[in-house]
C-alpha cells in the first residue's frame, strides 16, 4: 500500500510541474487525444515518464492538465475512423475509459507503443 501512496506523491509532484522541468522523461512531444465528447481530436503535448502519461495544454504550460497511469493498460496501434495509424490504451478493467491518441506522423506514432509498456 505504502508503494501507491509514493506513487501518487510522485504524480502529484510532476503534474504541478511545467514539462520542460520534468526531468528524464522517456518520451515527450505533441500527441492528439481523442475527445469522445465533442468526437474531435485535440492536441497536446505529452510527456512520457515512469509509467505515467501527462497532458499538458501546450509546451509552455505551467502544469497538466490529466495524466494516465499506465500500469495495466495494454497498448495497441490500430486504425480509427480517417486516421491510419491510432494508438489504443485499454485498461485493466471496464470501469476505466479507453483512451485513443496519435502522433502528428506515423513514424512517430511507431516510437510509442515500444515505450507505453
């Protein structure tokens, strides 16, 4: 239990920080998260660190705006709608939403699945 509550501390802490004082992230960049609501994608910048997936409104941003703790989720790549190359994160169980994002190009679409896991 101790194990999660150092967890969220450490969430917390990153998700109060602007992106570019998040040190050593395993991936960073402009990805497109699926809004189911409105069914349009909206741009962020993300930054990949421990497990953790962070939205920030844009690069200068002073703290995120939601994260995904990733533990558990599978991720695939797979088409959606018009665009070819979409990645599914798909949680541990059904009381948690599936979430749908892709990069501004395939190749870098390619470098976040290997990372995710």
């Amino acid at each position: 239990m101790l194990q999660n509550h150092v967890w969220v501390d450490v969430t917390r802490h990153n998700s109060n920080l602007p992106p570019l004082a998040v040190k050593n992230p395993e991936c960073l960049g402009l990805l497109n998260l699926l809004d189911r609501n409105k069914d349009s994608w909206v741009q962020h910048y993300c930054i990949l660190k421990d497990g953790c997936l962070y939205f920030y409104a844009s690069i200068r941003s002073t703290y995120a705006i939601g994260g995904i703790y990733l533990h558990g989720y599978t991720v695939k790549e797979q088409p959606l709608g018009f665009k070819r190359s979409t990645i599914e994160l798909k949680p541990p169980s059904e009381e948690f939403k599936v979430f749908y994002f892709c990069a501004e190009n395939v190749n870098e679409n390619k470098r976040y699945p290997t990372k995710l896991h």
